[in-house]
C-alpha cells in the first residue's frame, strides 16, 4: 500500500497536466472556429464580385459545411 500512496501524487500531477493541455487545445478550437466564422462572414457579405444569387448561395453553403468541419482548421 505505501508504493500506491507513493505514486498518487505522480498521478494527480498526470490528471493536472492532461486537463491542463486539453483545456488549452479546446480554447485554440473555439478560437479558430470564431476565426473560421468571422471570415465566412466576410465571404458572404453582400460584394458586387457576386453574379447571382444562386452562385453566392453555393459559394456560401460550400464555405459552411467547411466552416462546421473541425478537422479543417486553416
């Protein structure tokens, strides 16, 4: 019993460290999710470069789905 008291420390300094890392990983997520929105909302803004309606609706759905894709986060 003394090896596992031993190593409970060791542990809760593991637990610390993951929670720490993924709390910082989740912060870097949500910001890059923010920036992705921000640009999709620029991209969709109303801009004389758009021809129809139709290619401006397609335009923005494509840059939706990508926005909602959390593997893409360039």
């Amino acid at each position: 019993m003394c090896q596992v008291e031993a190593d409970l420390p060791a542990a809760s300094d593991i637990v610390a460290s993951v929670a720490a890392t993924s709390a910082e990983q989740h912060q870097e997520l949500l910001a890059a999710r923010a920036e992705r929105g921000s640009l999709l909302d620029r991209l969709c803004a109303p801009h004389p470069l758009w021809d129809t309606a139709d290619n401006k609706l397609a335009a923005c759905t494509a840059l939706q789905k990508a926005a909602r894709d959390d593997s893409v986060l360039a």
